[in-house]
C-alpha cells in the first residue's frame, strides 16, 4: 500500500485559499465589528467545497487590462470571450423598461428641471439611466441576499455593514410607485391638472413645494430618490464628466504633471 501524501484538489487549494483570506480579514472584521458574522459565515462553510471566485472580480484579468492599456483611450471591440462591454449609442428611441411611457415623460421632466440648463442629451441619458436603475432594482436586492455567505463577508470588510444591509433592504421601486402616484395627486389637487398638463412655472413651484414636505411622506421620498439619481445620472453622462474634467480610464507610461527636477 501507498503511504505517499496524496496532491491535494483543487477544491481544497481553493478552500485553503480561502481560510487564508479569511484569517487576513478577521484583524479588519474585529476593528470592523464584523466577527460575530464573519464566524458564523464561515462555520457553515466547514466541510463544504467552495467554489473559486470568477475571474476577474476580485483581481483583475490580465486580459481585460491588456486591452485596456492598448487601446489608447479609444472604443474598440472587446477581445471575444471578456466581461467587457462598451455601451454603444442605440439606433432607436428609448423604451423605458419601469415606467410607462407616461410616468417616463413625468420623470424626465422633473430631471430636467432638477438639472437645469444642460445638454437634453444628458438629461435624456440621466432620466433613462434612473429607469434601468428601478428595473434592476428587485433583482439586485434578490442578488444581495442570496449571496454566497463568504461573498457577503467580503462586502461587509470592503463596505461596511451598513451599506450591504441598505442593499438588501433598499426598496426605491417601490418608492416611485408609489411617490409617482402621491405626485400626481398633489399636482391634481393643487392646480386641476395632471404634472404634465402643468406651466413651467407651476411644475416648478410644485417641486419646491413638494422638496419642504415631511421626509417621510410618499411624495417627498420620491422627490429625493430622483433628485438624487438625476445627479447620479447626469455626472455619470458624457457631459458630466467633462463638467468635472474626468481624466479616468486612461493609461500613461508617465505621471502626468509630474516632471523630475535636474
């Protein structure tokens, strides 16, 4: 018989990977106040096989920066099989994917009115990218509680608690259902019209008016949550950034404004 140590599997070098990743974080999650959680994650891992990370997520694919040093700050094809994606200009009209062709046309105009004189382009990829937002926000919030129980570790050391129990509890879809609703009734109440059928002017007085309400009432949530992601939206959009003069995603063999002194 063969007393030779047999080579370990690659799911235990995975699983050893991760108890020494664990045993790294456990300093952070004790300052972090994240122990208790991070033990009971990890006692219901014993004796479980745990699958590697995807590549890329954690640490970056070498492919995917290889790419993204050569190609000189200019859109290119991504290399077939990566995770990379350039969003490309649609060719046809946006459908909205949360609201209804009415509420979009409510919602882009309270964008445009929370944003003020900028390029309709901006507002327009501002107001469809809080639509996207809502739609993904159901399956995001599944997302996040259904996380690997040592995925949610990670989260937790890298974001805090708060942040990743904000992410299971978030609810801003249904913010909007029901902030839309509350709107629309305020607007029919005060002036007799729908918000769109409104004057500019009564539009914005609305607004005002609906931004000294209770923080807690429908309408003021509402006002809030898209005020906040119109901001998210537009300094997120082609013209926000070079607003901020955002020298991101872009390689240099030197550091920029940095010269050596002789």
């Amino acid at each position: 018989m063969d007393n030779k140590e047999q080579p370990p599997k690659i799911d235990d070098l995975t699983r050893r990977q991760w108890i020494l990743r664990l045993g790294e974080l456990v300093a952070l999650a004790g300052v972090s106040g994240a122990l208790p959680e991070f033990a009971a994650a990890f006692g219901q891992k014993q004796g479980l096989n745990v699958a590697a990370l995807p590549p890329g997520l954690y640490e970056a694919s070498e492919d995917h920066l290889v790419h993204a040093l050569s190609s000189g700050g200019k859109h290119r094809s991504p290399p077939p099989g990566s995770g990379t994606e350039y969003a490309v200009p649609a060719a046809n009209p946006y459908v909205a994917q949360f609201f209804s062709p009415e509420e979009f046309k409510v919602v882009t105009r309270m964008i445009e009115i929370f944003l003020g004189k900028v390029d309709p382009v901006a507002i327009s990829e501002a107001s469809q990218w809080f639509d996207r937002w809502l739609h993904s926000a159901s399956h995001v919030r599944h997302a996040a509680l259904n996380l690997d129980p040592l995925h949610r570790i990670l989260a937790v050391v890298y974001y805090g608690e708060d942040r990743v129990r904000k992410l299971e509890n978030s609810h801003p879809d249904d913010i909007a259902r029901r902030g839309l609703r509350a709107l629309e009734e305020d607007a029919s109440k005060r002036y007799g019209h729908d918000f769109l059928q409104l004057s500019e002017a009564d539009q914005v007085d609305l607004l005002r008016a609906t931004g000294k309400l209770e923080p807690g009432t429908d309408v003021r949530k509402f006002f809030d949550l898209t005020r906040s992601e119109a901001i998210r939206g537009y300094y997120t959009s082609a013209q926000g950034l070079e607003e901020l003069e955002y020298k991101g995603n872009a390689y240099y063999t030197e550091c920029p404004g940095c010269e050596e002194k002789k």
